[in-house]
C-alpha cells in the first residue's frame, strides 16, 4: 500500500492508525534511494506501508542570517537549489 499525506496532520494520524494496528510505515522522500529506506526484510511479517511524501514539497521558511532553512520531507533536491536561489 502507498499513501500521500498532504499535511502534518495526515501524518500524525497515519502513525497513529499504524501504531493502533501494528503496520510498518517507510518513508519516502526525495527519490534518490541513497538511504535504501524501500529495500526491507523478507522475514517482515506485519504490513508494508509506503508514506509517499512528494505532496509535502514546500519550503516553509528561510533564515538567510543563518544560513537555515525548514522544508518539507518530499521536496527533491533539484526543487530545492530552483526555490532557494
């Protein structure tokens, strides 16, 4: 199973129903795999559930004093450089 969450919200209640009935949850962010997060164990028995996190892409804010930012975990990288510049 896959599901997008679109809010803060959604997700909170996703870990929440995930919790309530044992299900793994991997997340999915930027789509580069580097972290291999989606490669999991064949002796897993509960189940799989994909957080596809791309419709959560904003960037929230900019410190440009202190060179920080808070984005949103489904942005990709290329996005990112293009919103910032």
């Amino acid at each position: 199973m896959v599901v997008y969450p679109m809010s803060t919200e959604h997700c909170q209640n996703l870990v929440a129903l995930a919790n309530k009935h044992n299900v793994v949850i991997v997340p999915y962010g930027g789509g580069t795999t580097v972290s291999q997060s989606l490669k999991l164990p064949n002796e897993e028995q509960r189940m799989i559930v994909s957080c596809d996190m791309t419709r959560m892409n904003a960037v929230k804010w900019v410190d440009k004093e202190n060179g920080m930012a808070c984005v949103q975990a489904g942005i990709f990288g290329s996005d990112l450089e293009r919103d910032l510049k």
